[in-house]
C-alpha cells in the first residue's frame, strides 16, 4: 500500500534548519513493529504516524517514534504534524485565521493552534496536555560533569543546580555557567551510566544565559543516546519540562511570560522554541510551546 509522507524543519522559519521530523500519512494497518521499522529507516529524531482519531470530534491520532522507541509525548512531532495538517487539509483557513487541531497522542488529546500569516512561515502551538512535575533525583555535579566532559565549575549558576522533571517524558536539567562551557561539551558515554544511569530514558537538557540571539532567553544542548540521538536540535518536550526547573530556580511575577529558548546552534541547525508560561500566586497554572514549521520533502512509502 503507498503511503504519503513528509519531511518538515521544525522550530525554524527556513528549510535546512531546525529539528527534522518525518510525518506518514494513512497509517492504518500498519502495526507498531512496522512503525518502529520505518522510523528506523527514516533514522530522524522522531518520525509520527498519522492515524483517525478514537473520538471522531478530534483531528486526528498520532504516534511518535524515535529510531529506538515510541514516545507518548514529544513537542517538535506536536508543531510538525499540527502545520502539516493545516497546510494540507485547511490552508484558506490557516491564512485567515487562527485554526483548532486537536491531535491524540498517547499522554492525552493536544489542543494546536495554527496559523500561517501570507507572506509568514506556518506557526503553530499547543498547551501542556500535562504540568512539569519532580521526576527523580538528579546526580552529583561532579558526576555530571564528567558525563559531559566538563569540569566540576561548569556546572551550575545563580543558584541554578540540575534536577530532573518531566512533562510527559523526563530530563536532567543542567545549568552550564557560561557558552565558553557549552561549547566545550562533549559527552562521555562511559561515563554516563554514573551521572544519569538511574533515569529510565537518559536524557540530559544543558542551558545557560549566554545566547547566541538577543531575543532569546536561555541557550541549550539535549543529549539522548539511549532514546537513539546524541544529540537533538531542538526539543519541545524538554522545553515543556523545562518550564518546572525555572519556576524553581527563576523569581517569576504573577501573569503571562514569553521566552525564547535557542538549541541546536553547535548543530548547525539553529532552531527557536517559545515557551508561554501563566502564573497565579506565584505558581504556574498553564504552559505552552511554540515555534514554526516547514515543508521540505514529500513523497510515497510502499508498505
């Protein structure tokens, strides 16, 4: 049977840039070991299958897999298949207008909003299905700096420490003091198991204040050998959790804040995450990523 499929850049304005994502379309009766197969075949950060939607008032049902394994949440597969979906079944819609996709996956059902502006790059964004939440105890800095071929002083700022959180899929947070730091990273997978080794899927998020663009808040490197990537250009799911180690670490004020979190600069694929924050009596009470979305291939699968 063919099968179309798509490759967009996600996160980015520009093709060439950003995270990769391939999206199949008319995936029934392709069962999860043929999924995982394709997805290894694409060989791309993650890869989402298109299915209907269990509850007919949705837009649809995705599954998510990386070369290694399914996910149940990712971000940049959410913005990748909510602009595909509007680009292909609505585009008069998105031009006029901001348009409601909902998309199953397997945390939740995710409400998408998408837009695409004339003479604008396709934009689209989403609420947290799920609330940033503690997800184990982070190691040693001087462990995790090992891991990632730093000194033990690289490691930290302003008070901020690593420390694990999840919003659907769990991550070691890591300050790094400085971009000089950032740029020296380079990880040790020997020593891995020592610093992340009790986490169920290693995956380590590094930030620091020092930016490579003036709009951006806070600059990153991901790291998830064991999820099939060494390293991501860009993570929305990281971003999603990243918003419960800055309510910790960060002297937010009651309401609404926009940051722009870089990644993927050290990659050569420079990418832009938004991460909306909400605050009431100094907690978070909704989150939101977004970022734009780019066509690049299409083609057919006969599978």
């Amino acid at each position: 049977m063919k099968r179309s499929f798509y490759t967009l850049d996600v996160f980015t304005d520009r093709p060439l840039a950003g995270n990769p994502l391939a999206v199949v379309r008319e995936c029934e009766g392709l069962d999860s070991a043929r999924m995982q197969m394709i997805a290894r075949e694409f060989n791309l950060s993650e890869t989402v299958f298109l299915l209907p939607p269990r509850d007919p008032v949705n837009t649809a049902r995705a599954r998510i897999f990386t070369p290694t394994r399914e996910l149940p949440f990712a971000g940049h597969p959410t913005i990748g298949a909510a602009v595909l979906i509007g680009l292909l079944e609505a585009p008069g819609m998105i031009a006029a207008r901001d348009l409601l996709i909902v998309i199953e996956e397997e945390i939740d059902a995710i409400a998408c909003t998408v837009r695409h502006p004339k003479g604008r790059t396709p934009r689209a964004s989403f609420t947290l299905p799920r609330l940033p939440a503690p997800a184990g105890i982070a190691g040693s800095s001087l462990a995790i700096a090992a891991a990632l071929g730093l000194r033990e002083d690289d490691v930290g700022f302003e008070g901020h420490a690593p420390a694990i959180f999840s919003a659907g899929n769990p991550f070691c947070f890591v300050p790094i003091a400085s971009a000089g730091a950032m740029a020296r990273v380079a990880p040790d997978l020997l020593a891995w198991p020592a610093a992340f080794g009790h986490m169920e899927r290693p995956a380590a998020y590094l930030y620091t204040r020092d930016c490579t663009q003036a709009d951006s808040a806070f600059h990153a490197r991901m790291f998830a050998p064991g999820l099939g990537m060494m390293e991501d250009p860009a993570t929305g799911s990281a971003v999603a959790a990243f918003a419960g180690a800055l309510m910790v670490n960060e002297k937010y004020a009651d309401g609404s804040h926009t940051l722009v979190i870089e990644q993927g600069f050290e990659m050569g694929r420079p990418s832009q995450i938004v991460l909306g924050l909400d605050i009431v009596g100094g907690k978070l009470m909704e989150a939101s990523i977004g970022g734009s979305a780019v066509i690049v291939q299409q083609g057919t699968i006969d599978l």
